[in-house]
C-alpha cells in the first residue's frame, strides 16, 4: 500500500481546498445578506489558501 507524504499531501490538499471554496461561491439566488456575506469569505478564503499550498508544493519541487 502506498504511503502518502509530503510530496503527495500538499497538491492533493490544495485542489481540495480550491474546489470546496468554488463550491461555496456558488451561492443560490435569493440568498440572505448574512448567508452571502458568510459563504463568500469562507469560499474566498478556502481559495487563497489552496493556491497557497500548491504555490508551496511547487516551490519544494
């Protein structure tokens, strides 16, 4: 079985991280103000920080 390490952890993380905060951008119409507020930094923030770990596993490479 093969053992995940650093090397395969932090790309797979970081494409995990993007697509969960592009999911939470997608924001039904009709939404509450609150609701939109809330999903869009938690969508945004998820974003910066996967582009940050791939932006770290492609240094390390």
């Amino acid at each position: 079985m093969p053992r995940l390490t650093l090397k395969h952890l932090l790309p797979l993380t970081g494409a995990a991280l993007i697509l969960w905060g592009y999911r939470q951008l997608s924001i039904p119409p009709g939404s509450g103000y609150d609701q939109v507020l809330s999903q869009v930094k938690s969508g945004v923030l998820l974003v910066v920080l996967g582009g940050a770990l791939l932006m770290v596993w492609l240094a390390k490479r």
